[in-house]
C-alpha cells in the first residue's frame, strides 16, 4: 500500500460521503428536470468541491482534526487542517448511502455502546472501532447533550485519539460567555500543540468574516419564508445544516445562500410554492429525519405541508467583530457558539425556548409544530408538553409530537412518520 | 447483631421521616437536591436541611408520562411523578445543577408543574449552578464563583444574614466527621467477613442523605460500636462491587444478594463516592474553597469526560481491597453517561481478567427474572 492510499484512508467515511454525493449530483442532474429540486442541486454544486479538496489535502498528509458539529468549522480554519465533523459525516451518509449507516450503529452496539445515545456519534463511534477513522485530534465541547459527554471518551479511551475538550457552561450570561471564550482560545491552543502548528488566528478570521456574511444572507432568507406562501422547498432545511457542517467558512458557502436566496425571491414575487400549494405551514422546533429526506418532498407535494423552520435554522447569531482584538474576537465566537444550534435551545433553561416557539409560531404564521423528540436528546425530554401546552395557550395551534431517531430508520420508519402526519394533518384541514 | 430492625436503616423506606416532620415544625426549611455534586456544608450552614431525592417505594408512571418522554431516566421520571402526586410538597426548594440532561431538567419542571402548582402549600426556592464537565484549573475557578453567588442567593433568600467561616468550620467538621464514621462502616464491609449486607449499606447511606446531619452523626457512631461486636454476615456468596446508575431500591441489590452474591463495595453516587474525600482546610483558611475543592476534584463521576483513567484505577484499587471476584456495573435505560462509562469498563476489566456483568435495567424492579437470571449465571460463572 502506498502513502497516498494510507492518509486518504485516514478517512475513509468522508471518501464514502464524497462518492455519495457525486452520485446523488448526477441523478440530480439527469432525472430532475431544470426546477426539480433546487436546493438540493445547489448544495451538492457546493459542498462537493470542498470536500473534494479536502479529501486531496488529506492525501497530502495534512491533519485530520475530528469535530463535534457544536464546535464550528470555521473556527478550525486558524489550522491547515482537514476538519471532519464526526456527526455531520454519520448524518449525510444515513441520508445518501441506502442502507445508511445502521450497520456501524450495530458495530458500536454490539461492542456495548448503550442503544439510546445520539446515532450520529453511533455512526463514528463504529466507524473508528472499524478502523475507518484515525484522526490526529479531535475537538468538542461539553454540550449540548450527555451523549456527547458520555460517547466522546471512547475516542480518547479506546481509540487513543487526542480529545481536546472545551468546556461550555450552561445558561447564557456574560460570565458563560467570557468563560467559553477563553475554553475556546485555550482549546485551540492545545490542539495546535497536539497537531504541531501554531493557529493563524488572521486566517480564522477571514473566514468567520465570510459566516457574517452568510448570516446577513440567512436574515434576508427568513424573512421571505414568512411570506405565505414559502418561497422555500422543505429540503432547504437539511441541505442548509449539511452547509453549515461542511462548507462553513468557506465562499461556497455564501454561494449557496445567495443563489438560494434569488431563487426564494423570484417565486416570493410570483407568488409560487414549490409544492404547487402550501396548504398547512409547520414548524419543526427539533429536526426531520435524515435517514429519509425524501419526506420533506412528500410533505411539499403530497401534503402540502411547508417545514418553514428546524432547529438548524432558527437560530440567528450577530455578526462576529473581526476587526477587534483577541478576546473581543473569541468573545464573539463564544455567543456564536452559545447560540449555535441546539446547544441554544440545549444549555439555557427551558423558557426561552418556549418564547422562541411562540414568537416564531406568530412570526412565521404556523398552522401547527411538529415535534420530532430524538430517543437521544434527553435533554429534551421534559419539553413537549410543556411546548404543547405554551403553544396552545398562546397562539392556539397544536402540536404532534413523534419519537424517532434521526439516522436510524428502525426506531420509527419513514413510513410510520407519514402515517402519524398524515392523521394529524386530517385534523387540521 | 442484625441491623434488619435498626430504626435508623428504616428511615430509608419512606420518603419523609419524623426528624423532617420536626425539622419543618421549628420553621425550618428542607433543600431537594439530586446529585452529590453539590457543596453540602455551605448549605448546612444556612440551615437548611438537605434532602437528596429518591423515589422510594414509587410504582407508577401514570402522571410523570405526560410531561417526560419515556426515553428519560426512570429514576428521575419516577421521583418526579411522586412530586406530582404532592409526596415532595414538604420541600422549601430545590437545588439543581447540570449534572446530568434528566435531573437537570427538574429545575424547570419543578418551577412549572410543583412549586408553580396553585395549591403547593408553600412558597418554594430554586437553586441551579453550572459545574464544568472537565477538571482543571480553569473550571474549578468556575465552580468556585458559582458557590460564591449560590451562597449569596441563600443568604439573601433564607436566612438573611452572611454566613461566616465560623459557620462554614463548624459545618465542615460536622461532614468531615459523617464521612469518617461513613468509611469506618465501609471498612466493615469489605473485610473478609463482612459485617454488613449491600443492601443495609445503601439503607444507611439513604438515611443519612434523609436526616440531619447531627443525629445521623449520632446514629451512624451507635452502628458503627453495635457492628464491631457483631460476628458478621454469613455468606459463602460472591463479593461483588456494584456500579453505575443511581441505585436508591434496595429490591434491587436484594435480588443481587438474594442471588448469591454479597455486594461488600460500590461504585455509586448513594455510595462510596459520598464519603471518600473529605475537606482538607487549606493554609489560606478559605472554608467556602475548601468546601469546593472537595467536591470538585474528589472522585468523579462520568458526567467528568476527562476522568474515565482515575474513575477506571479507584475501581481497580477497590476490586483489590475489598478481594472483589466480580464487578456488576448497571444502567439504567437511557442513563447515557453510566451507559457509556459501563462500556469502557467492560472492556478493560476482561482485559484485567476481572469478571464483569453489563446489566441495563428500569429504576422500579419490573424485570426480575431475566434481571435474575442474568445475576445468577454471572455467579456461577465467576
Ligand atoms: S451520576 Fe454523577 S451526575 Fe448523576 S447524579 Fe450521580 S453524581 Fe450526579
Ligand atoms: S441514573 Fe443516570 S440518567 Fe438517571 S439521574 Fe443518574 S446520572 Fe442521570
């Protein structure tokens, strides 16, 4: 075997994930018609060369730094790295690949991993216990979940990959801030000690830039979805979290949104809904599945249910300052990562994600939510009621609640979801 | 002497006891809290009576199920459905921190559903402090300014008045002095001819997280004299050490003993990892320090994602003092942080050639028998 082979095997899942999405583009681009699908075209367009030349950088030896999706890409770009986000990659791959990627769920579970953690760290935990994985580091913060806590020791135990830890308190004030800053800076210290480089922060810089500019074309983009009908096809919603976890930092990131964004405008001014006629407008306060993104079309065109928000996208963060010194600087990138999708709504108190729900519901004129509760994310667990009841009481629209595990198909199928739907919805219409 | 009549052990089974019913009638105040993450002294020197929630005797689910998915800890879903039913109505307030995603999410529900409830009898307090889930330096200066403003809420909230040094040494020594009697009752255990059972361990550490600590100072001193006379448990059962998820049923560690096997150590948060460390007064004589220090850095659970080694070496230890042959590690359902723990474990303990059995089970005994089944071919296979 020759050196080249050896470092791309490095990572041989994002490999897999690269060829996936290579195949997906093609069959994109030979059966759809010109309006198919738009975002899903557009974010392959996209996201396919970054990792591709990701995938060329790892070949040249450079590190593989492994991280968790609450840490944020960008931040990583003071490296010349390859950051593969372990839960992204899992994630993408339940949604392309056909069988998903159940199968290392049972490596992981057969060696004793406990069935109820989060299936996207399942998938690269039996990823590496296949030896499909050897990262140089990997980074993570201590939230949102205990099944980050709880899963990302095996790397450090087992596996004996460097696990850099940076430690996020919970509830958002100046204090948790501050204190995340500097775990922030620190933890990037110690990781450019683990892969022998001193972090370019001038780099990072320049490419949080570019996700400040992502966020203004993101603003622009929510408020169109407002209008109703939404200007916006449901797939929008995953392909947008595959963005953030693969090409942030990137141009092709802010690509991705403007060309979305003309796209929303155009069929805003004609008054045009992907699915021919948007009949019920939803909100799904968590996320919908990534074993089968095909559902969001059958939602759209069947039902014509818009998904106007998931979790990945109702969180809006101010710009970074990128012009101040060091600390204002992580100062900044502490809030972002505060606030960062699900570890918003994960390391504050219950209330003001029920003010979020209600203001979002009225915002955004939902008919209803749709509560997909993962049989991971216990923190969670004591919320639906408790959302159903805010939601009712405050604006007068239900709420369907449906267990599910977002990248195992066999704790509830595709099919199971659109039946539970497909009722609910008789009730609304 | 058999501890199977001892009052004190009896406490443990109810919920409230008539030292809280006192307590409350001299105006007192009780504090719920449910994990031992929490600075014990300083709140013992507000006078508060601390009270660590379990869910003895509980059966049902019926009402928890509304507000908790079934995918959280049945533990933390049946102390919760007992607060519904108003069996937690005595509490002045509750103490919560991040400990784990199940208890930490009582704060809320608590706030909501107990104390917001129209007839809850009386006006109740909530308490919540972040701790790190590393240790260093860093997090422990965190830790530290998260007791320091706890300590001003209380004194603002409950008693009105500072709380001195003063207050704080007494208190320590008050602690320090449980722990001490603690581990004395823990070395009887883990002779070779044990004095006492598993279960009654656990009934003692149960009491006395139910009680004052100076009458459980007192009653733990009174065991401690009646078991040096006692000739000990006969049992030709396997010493085992128990790990895990919390375990507050003693149905539990009964079907485990009743199954030939004598649990003569733990590894548990109603357990051992109370009373091994105390507070260790420093040259600066900063009790409050002192106090965080001990919690902070002593052994760990697994919500500390950077200890696995030292928690992995304090077992190792404990198999060779206690002469352990085997080593039943537990979790409950969707216990994720001893889940995962227990995986390591198992792993590295049959690289030790240490017997070990991985057991998942609910907080109420609904299984027995397969629960048993499992127990006893470990045994026999040890
Ligand atoms: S296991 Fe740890 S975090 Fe959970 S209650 Fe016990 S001490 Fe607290
Ligand atoms: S058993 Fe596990 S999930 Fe339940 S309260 Fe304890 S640490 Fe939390």
């Amino acid at each position: 075997m020759n050196t080249t082979v050896k470092m791309e095997n490095k990572i041989a899942p994002y490999q897999m994930l690269l060829d996936a999405m290579e195949t997906t583009h093609e069959l994109v681009e030979k059966i759809l018609p010109e309006t198919g699908i738009p975002s899903l075209k557009i974010g392959l367009e996209e996201i396919i060369p970054v990792v591709r030349k990701d995938i060329e950088k790892a070949r040249e030896g450079v590190p593989i730094v492994g991280y968790h999706f609450a840490f944020q890409a960008d931040y990583l770009k003071c490296f010349d790295c390859v950051p593969i986000c372990l839960e992204g990659v899992s994630y993408f791959l339940s949604t392309l690949l056909i069988n998903g990627v159940e199968k290392y769920y049972d490596v992981i579970g057969n060696w004793g991993h406990p069935f109820h953690t989060c299936s996207a760290q399942k998938g690269a935990m039996g990823m590496s216990l296949e030896n499909l994985y050897h990262f140089d580091a990997i980074i993570t913060p201590t939230a949102p979940c205990d099944s980050t806590c709880a899963s990302y020791p095996f790397f450090k135990y087992e596996k004996k990959f460097p696990l850099i830890i940076a430690d996020m308190p919970f509830l958002h004030d100046e204090k948790s801030y501050e204190y995340y800053a500097e775990q922030l800076k620190l933890s990037l210290y110690s990781l450019g000690e683990v892969i022998g480089q001193e972090p370019d922060f001038d780099k990072m810089r320049k490419a949080l830039e570019v996700e400040n500019e992502v966020s203004k074309l993101r603003m622009e983009l929510f408020d169109l979805i407002k209008a109703v009908p939404s200007p916006i096809e449901n797939i929008f919603n995953p392909i947008a979290a595959a963005s953030t976890v693969f090409i942030s930092g990137a141009p092709e990131n802010i690509s991705f949104y403007s060309r979305i964004l003309e796209i929303a405008k155009s069929r805003y001014k004609n008054n045009n809904h992907h699915g021919g006629e948007e009949r019920i407008r939803s909100i799904w306060p968590y996320m919908v599945t990534f074993f089968d993104i095909s559902l969001c079309e059958w939602l759209d065109r069947e039902l014509g249910m818009s998904v106007l928000l998931d979790i990945f996208n109702y969180n809006l963060s101010d710009p970074i300052d990128t012009k101040s010194d060091l600390d204002t600087l992580f100062y900044g990138m502490a809030r972002k990562a505060m606030g960062w999708p699900m570890v918003k709504q994960s390391t504050e108190f219950y209330y003001p994600f029920l003010d979020d729900c209600i203001r979002m519901a009225k915002d955004f004129s939902a008919d209803c939510f749709i509560y997909t509760q993962s049989i991971a994310c216990k923190q969670f667990g004591g919320i639906p009621q408790l959302l159903r009841e805010a939601l009712r009481d405050e604006v007068g629209i239900p709420m369907l609640v449906i267990d599910f595990d977002v990248g195992d198909a066999r704790i509830t199928s595709a099919k199971a979801i659109k039946d539970k739907i497909s009722m609910f919805v008789q009730t609304l219409l | 002497m058999s501890l199977k009549n001892d009052q004190f052990l009896h406490i443990s089974d109810s919920i409230t006891n008539p030292y809280i019913t006192e307590w409350l009638a001299n105006g007192k105040k009780v504090l719920g809290y449910y994990c031992t993450y929490i600075p014990d002294e300083l709140l013992h020197a507000a006078n508060l009576l601390l009270f660590r929630i379990r869910a003895t005797g509980n059966t049902s689910m019926n009402l928890v199920d509304v507000y908790m998915v079934r995918f959280t800890c049945s533990f933390v879903r049946a102390t919760f459905d007992m607060a519904l039913r108003g069996i937690y109505d005595f509490l002045d307030g509750i103490l919560i921190c991040n400990s784990c995603d199940h208890s930490r999410r009582m704060f809320e529900l608590f706030d909501l559903k107990v104390f917001g409830r129209e007839n809850f009898p009386k006006p109740a307090s909530q308490f919540y402090y972040s701790i790190p889930h590393v240790i260093t330096d860093e997090g422990f200066e965190w830790y530290y300014t998260e007791i320091q403003e706890l300590k001003a809420e209380l004194e603002e909230k409950y008693i009105l008045e500072t709380i001195t040094n003063q207050n704080l040494l007494e208190t320590i020594n008050i602690y320090n002095k449980n722990r001490e009697l603690l581990r004395k009752i823990h070395e009887m255990r883990i002779i070779d001819t044990p004095k006492i059972t598993g279960s009654e361990a656990l009934q003692i550490s149960m009491s006395n997280n139910s009680v004052p600590k100076e009458v459980a100072n007192r009653e733990l001193e009174r065991i401690l004299n009646s078991l040096k006379e006692s000739e000990g448990v006969k049992s030709n059962g396997k010493r085992i050490m128990l790990v895990g998820s919390e375990v507050d049923n003693t149905d539990f560690t009964g079907l485990i003993e009743d199954s030939g096997a004598l649990i003569v150590s733990d590894f548990l948060c109603f357990g051992t990892r109370n009373f091994l460390d105390d507070v260790h007064l420093g040259f600066e004589l900063d009790p409050l320090k002192s106090i965080v220090e001990r919690v902070y850095y002593r052994i760990s659970c697994p919500r500390m994602m950077d200890d696995h080694e030292r928690r992995l070496n304090f077992m190792k230890n404990e198999i060779k003092r206690a002469n352990v042959d085997g080593v039943i590690l537990q979790r409950i359902n969707n216990c994720d942080l001893h889940g995962c723990d227990n995986m390591l474990y198992v792993h590295e303990l049959k690289d030790l050639e240490i017997p070990v059995l991985n057991l998942d089970r609910e907080f109420y005994q609904a299984d027995t028998t397969r629960l048993q089944t499992r127990i006893e071919a470990f045994l026999e296979m040890i």
